[in-house]
C-alpha cells in the first residue's frame, strides 16, 4: 500500500484555503519558485540584527457602515508554541484587498518580538482569498516571544467592504527543528538547535508515475496522529494496482493537498531505497514516533534530490514562504521591513 492523504481537515488548515486533493499527484503548484532565487536554506536570524529604520505607515482608511464586513483569519493562535518556519498568517477569505490600501491597512498590523527581530509582511491572492504573512529574513531564532497587534476594526478592504474587529495574538518560537529529505539518498536528517539528532531511512514519492513529492521548503501545518488515507480521494479505485486503504500513525501534515510524513510499516523495505508513495515521506513506525515527539507545527522540512522537480506552492497549498528570497518577499510588501521594536 503506497498512502497519500487523509480524510477531512483540521480547523487551522483553512487559513491555507485550498481544497484537499491528492499526496503529490494532486493539485499542480500554483505559484512556482524559481529556482535561480530560491533561499536553500535560510539559517536562524541573527540575535543582534542591524538597525533598521521603519518606513511611515499612511493612515489607514476606515469606512464606517459597511455594507460587507469581513473578519479576518489568524495563525498561529493565541498561546501557541510554534516551530522557525511559522508566518503570522493573515487571510480575508473570498475578499480582495485594494494594493492602494494594503501600505495603510500593514500599518495597523504592529507585529513586537523579544528579542528584537525585524521582518516584513507579504500580500498574496489565491483563488479568490486575499492572504498577507509576515516572516523574517531567515527563520525565526528559537525562543522568540512574538506578539501581533492586528487593529483592523473598520478599516477599509475594498469598496464597501471593512475588517471587523481588533486581535491580539501572541505566540512562541520553540527550538528550531529543521529537517532535510534527501530523495536521491532517500534518507531524512534531522537537525535540532544546529545539531545533527538522527538520519532517517525513509521513501519518497514515486516520480515514475507521477507522484513526486513537492521539492522546496515546507512547514508542518498540523500534527494529526491517526490518518485514515483512501486511494479513492483522488480517483484511484482501492482494488487498482496503485489503490489503498489504511490509517496511519504519527502524521504530520506539509500540505493541504495531502503531503505527509508519517509511518509507513508497509513500505518498510523500500526505506533508503526507493521512493514508492504517492507524495508522503513514509519511514518506521520506530522513527515516525521519536520524530512526532520533537514537533511541532511550523517545524521545517526541506525537499531536495528530486529528478522530476516539482516545486512547493508559494501561497495556497500551505507555508511555502520560504521558497521566496528576501528580495522577492520585499516586493510584496507595501512598507517594506519592519523592525520588531
């Protein structure tokens, strides 16, 4: 049994507003990173970043009865502990946000972290949601306390249409945990706080038949434990030569299309061999579990040694922010750097 995806979504998975579909023969990348600009690998930033000096943020404008009022959605949520590779994740669903509005509307978005690490917001439309994230140059260092301070209420969005509401949602950065699966060697190394833990035998997509497993950079999104994955979500009958029915343990969701990492007993002797699954990084029941117990959701995983490279989504298919050089995220942002003061 070669698995794919799981049934039904987590409620944090709708910030990403992407319908499920398939474990790397799904849904093509919408928004495909290219490769010359890429980061590999962006390192923790820096503890005593260089001064940076803000850009004045215009008055936001407010509309006062509005004949649509849109609350926008937030992640992480208030209290967590998040992984390096989490952007604060702001999304209007099914609402586009004028780019005349975005510098006014940024203003209002007061992003403070301890210590003091600058970033920049990003504005992105996918099938029809308006998303604007925030991340820093490089991963966030472990340990940083992050606060947003969304003051949205009333202000305008787009003709006739305001956000409803003020936020205020702070959150944690853990250890850094950033993983590297190699699908040439088939093997996952895991680097905790800058020290190699564990390499891991594991199998990757099956490029031969199309389910390659997105190259880049990824997050995990959610730890979902149990996963019940059915060849038939994404059309292939169960009793097909490809087909399969089964749940497994310790996943990890990376995309909303269906990428996991998880344990994939039946699998077992393809590990460090071949890449054998629809998409999903499959290893032992032993490693999947040593390796839920470190996680956390916005922990890094890093695809490469792909022969048919298939790029991670930017937007929309999950966190694929950090597929975007700095320069490139700069230029969708409409103040530019903020200083994290």
């Amino acid at each position: 049994m070669r698995p794919t995806r799981a049934a039904g979504l987590t409620a944090a998975l709708a910030l990403t507003g992407l319908a499920v579909t398939a474990c790397g023969g799904g849904a093509e990348a919408e928004q495909r990173p290219a490769k010359s600009s890429a980061p590999s690998s962006p390192a923790a930033a820096p503890s005593s970043p260089a001064p940076v000096t803000e850009k004045p943020a215009p008055e936001a404008a407010l509309l006062k009865g509005a004949a649509k009022v849109v609350r926008p959605e937030i992640a992480p949520a208030n209290g967590e502990k998040v992984g390096v590779g989490q952007p604060i994740a702001i999304v209007f669903k099914q609402q586009k946000v004028s780019a005349k509005l975005r510098a006014g509307i940024e203003g209002r978005l007061k992003v403070s972290t301890s210590p003091k690490v600058p970033g920049a917001w990003h504005w992105n439309e996918t099938k029809g949601d308006t998303r604007v994230h925030f991340r820093p140059e490089k991963f966030w260092p472990a340990g940083t306390e992050v606060t947003l301070d969304a003051r949205l209420a009333g202000v305008q969005l787009a003709e006739g249409t305001a956000a409803a509401g003020d936020r205020k949602v702070s959150f944690t950065i853990g250890d850094s945990m950033v993983n590297t699966v190699d699908l040439r060697t088939r093997k996952l190394t895991v680097v905790r706080n800058g020290e190699t833990l564990r390499t891991i035998p594991v199998s990757g997509g099956d490029e031969s038949k199309g389910f390659g497993t997105r190259e880049g950079i990824k997050t995990i999104l959610a730890k979902e434990g149990r996963v019940v994955m059915d060849s038939l979500s994404i059309g292939i009958p169960r009793n097909h030569p490809d087909g399969f029915y089964g749940s497994y343990e310790y996943s990890m969701r990376e995309t909303v299309s269906g990428e996991y990492v998880h344990a994939a007993p039946d699998n077992a002797e393809s590990f460090g061999k071949e890449n054998v699954s629809h998409g999903c990084i499959g290893m032992s029941t032993a490693d999947a579990k040593w390796l839920y117990g470190l996680s956390l959701k916005g922990d890094v995983v890093q695809v490469t040694g792909s022969t048919k490279p298939k790029p991670m989504d930017r937007f929309g298919n999950g966190y694929g922010d950090w597929n975007l050089s700095w320069e490139e995220w700069l230029e969708g942002s409409a103040l530019g750097i903020r200083t994290g003061a």
